[in-house]
C-alpha cells in the first residue's frame, strides 16, 4: 500500500491536532471549571503590559514564544480573561502565541489577574491596542482579534483604525456600540482584515449587528447567525459549542495561518 502522507503540518491540520489533543485531556478530567482553569494555568504565564494610553494590565501568554501568528482575545463586560482561558489553551497548543487579559478596572484576582485603572467600556479599544503592540514585543508578526460582545467591539474598533495591520479579526455578539464605543460604517469600511461575526438568533440586538456589520463590511467576511440564545462566550459553553469553535479554528486557519518551521 503507497503511504498516506498526511497533511500533518498544514495549518489546518496543525489546529486541529491541537484541538483534539486538548479536547481528550479535558474529556478525561472530573470537575470540569476547575479543570480548565488548571489546564489553561499549565499552559501560559502571567504578564503585564500597558493599554495604549498607559494603564498597566494584567494577562496570560499562551502558546511557544517562537511563533509568529498571534491571537489577541477581548472578554466581555461581565466577565474577565478566565472566560477565554479554554480557547486560548487549545489555541496555543494548536501553535498560535495567544493573550488573554483583564479589561482595565477588571480584578478578578489570584491567577486571573488584577488590571489597574477604572473599568471604562469607553476606553476598551485602547487596551486591545495595548495586548497587540504586546504580542507584537513578542516575536508575533501577524496577528488576529477575538473578542466576545465589549471585547468585540473594541476589536472591531482597532482593526478600522489607519495602519492597524490586523490580519483578521472576529466577534461573538458584538453589540454596535456600548458605553460610549461605537462601531461606526466608516470605521467597518477601513478594516481590510478578513471579519467573522458570530452572535446567536435568540440574542436579537446583537444578531441584528452582527447582520449589519456584514452589510457595511467589505470582503473577506463571513457571518454565523446559530441556533442560539447565548451571548459572548457563553456560545463557546451551550448548545452551540461545537459548532462555534469549529468555526473560529477554520476561520483562523483560512486567515491567520501557523506559519512552521520547515528546517
């Protein structure tokens, strides 16, 4: 029989193999929270970097510092980094150098980290624009945006600005605007990233954004309106779960490829 060569070392591939592997270990553990939190810890390291106006936050670096492509993920308003923690697990075992971090004001605590500053919905934006400039410090030379419902926003609003070199970036329930951060029509017609909106039919008012900023949007972009009432992050935990992840690692894949080491 001729030998299958697999595509072992396709990006695609590579992220799948990552999920897989980290879908198996969580699949054999007990107390499933508790778990991730435990995987995710084993897998990162603590950080601190300044938002783009100079607030210190706290994060978590995922992933082989040796990698190029970088994920940047944006929390919600009532959740932190933790909510992230299992995607960017799976993330940086699929090789991906990942952030997670604490909106300014967000102290959850402990190894979920303690951001300084007034929590400011307002100023979202310019602590995603700290986390990129911060993967960038470390070796990442293409870099993606995943944010859920606030963290979405701000990631929308980066990815528009003049000379923001997003490769891609993605929402789960993005709301247009919130607290005073807006996602402008001109703002969306700036971002030349590849663009993913996801949000739930149950969730109407970000469903119904999401649906616009796919109209105002120019291509590459994709939209995912799921079976769902979820919102933000809770789309990676209910009945769509499967499906949602599925989606952000081929998006990624297609988009913000792993680049591998061919010597």
């Amino acid at each position: 029989m001729r030998p299958v060569r697999i595509l072992a070392w396709s990006p695609i591939a590579r992220l799948i193999a990552g999920f897989v592997v980290t879908s198996l270990a969580l699949t054999a553990c007990g107390d499933r929270a508790a778990d991730v939190q435990r995987f995710a810890l084993d897998r990162s390291q603590a950080v601190t970097f300044p938002s783009s106006d100079g607030v210190k936050l706290s994060g978590r670096l995922f992933g082989s510092e040796e990698a190029t492509a970088g994920v940047v993920l944006s929390h919600m308003l009532p959740a932190d980094q933790t909510s992230w923690w299992e995607e960017a697990a799976r993330l940086g075992d699929a090789g991906y150098l990942v952030l997670t971090f604490d909106f300014r004001g967000y102290c959850p605590g402990g190894d979920a980290g303690c951001s300084e500053g007034t929590k400011d919905p307002s100023a979202a934006w310019q602590d995603v624009q700290g986390a990129v400039e911060a993967l960038r410090n470390r070796g990442a030379t293409r870099v993606a945006l995943l944010g859920a419902s606030m963290g979405g926003t701000a990631s929308l609003v980066v990815a528009g600005q003049p000379d923001a070199d997003i490769e891609a970036v993605g929402t789960l329930s993005a709301p247009a605007s919130i607290e005073g951060m807006a996602v402008t029509p001109e703002l969306l017609q700036a971002t030349t990233a590849a663009k993913l909106f996801v949000a739930g039919n149950g969730d109407t008012g970000p469903a119904a954004d999401a649906q616009t900023f796919y109209d105002l949007s120019s291509q590459p972009k994709r939209l995912e309106i799921v079976p769902s009432n979820d919102h933000g992050t809770d789309l990676l935990e209910g009945n769509q779960s499967e499906n949602v992840r599925n989606l952000l690692q081929t998006w990624l894949a297609q988009y913000l490829p792993v680049e591998l080491d061919q010597t």
